[in-house]
C-alpha cells in the first residue's frame, strides 16, 4: 500500500471509529441507557451530521462499481434508507426522540458497515474494532436477518467469547 493509500486508509478508520463510538451511546437499545434532554439532541445532531458526512462517500465509491455488483446496490440502497431517515423527524410523544435517535445510529451504523467493506476495511463484529492487516482472524457463522447463515471475520483473541464453553 503507497504512503498516500495508507494516510487515506488511516483517515477512514478514525473517521468511522469516530461514528463508532457516537453510535455506541445509543447501541445496543436493551443494554444502553440513552443520554437525554440537551445531551441527547446533541448527540442526535451529531449522528446527522456523520451520516451528512459519510452518504457522499459511500455514493462516490459505489458509483465506482459495475452496476450489477451486489455489494454497489446494497450500497446505493442503504444511502437512499439514510436519505429518508435525515428527511424524518423525531415525533413530539415521550421518548419518540430517543427512538428517533436510535433509527439514526442503526442507519448510521449500516453506512459505516458498507463504507468499511467497500473500502476494504472490515470489523470485528464481537469487539465492534477494526481488523486491519495482518491481525490473526478466525471465520464466525451466524444467522443472517433474512434467514441462512452470514460469515463474518473476528480476531481469532475474541472468537471464543462467541462461543462460551457450556
């Protein structure tokens, strides 16, 4: 990888590890409690201006992409999701803006998922950190959303916390 690659490689991964960590005040939603009040729309402002940020990107290196590849259109599709979600709004019921919230870093989450894969970046999806070249990584099958199973890559240190001795 050139010097130039590298720094831009570098750049990616602090700017998503960034988007990360702003997610991870919201997520997972049955074990994190939700700032609230000034801090959450802080934080809720926060998440629209990474998604703002990183929508133009994933478009730009999607569009590099033949038209047909998979990983392009779920890619595009995942963009026009973040483009319904900026257009929304929180509702004015109690705790509507921290479900609104939420929706915003699910989505946010998905975009830096497809940003990180067409990149090239992947991550370890026991430890939620990047897994970068020459890390030691082991194969993790799981049930995917739509049924069947998903292949993922973790670090080979965190594959046995997926699998907790019986």
């Amino acid at each position: 990888m050139t010097k130039t690659a590298q720094a831009a490689a570098d750049t990616a991964t602090a700017g998503t590890d960034l988007m990360r960590s702003s997610i991870a005040l919201l997520l997972p939603h049955d074990t994190v409690r939700p700032p609230a009040g000034e801090k959450l729309a802080a934080l809720t402002a926060t998440l629209r201006g990474h998604m703002e940020s990183l929508i133009p990107q994933v478009e730009r290196i999607a569009a590099l992409l033949p038209e047909d590849d998979i990983p392009r259109y779920c890619a595009v599709a995942c963009v026009s999701e973040a483009r319904v979600k900026l257009s929304a709004r929180a509702g004015t019921a109690p705790g509507e803006d921290v479900v609104y919230a939420r929706r915003l870093a699910r989505t946010l989450s998905a975009l830096c998922d497809h940003y990180e894969a067409l990149t090239g970046r992947g991550m370890c999806v026991a430890c939620d950190r990047p897994i970068r070249a020459g890390d030691d990584t082991a194969p993790y099958d799981r049930a995917g959303n739509s049924g069947g199973t998903v292949t993922s890559t973790v670090h080979a240190a965190c594959a046995p916390s997926l699998h907790p001795a019986h």
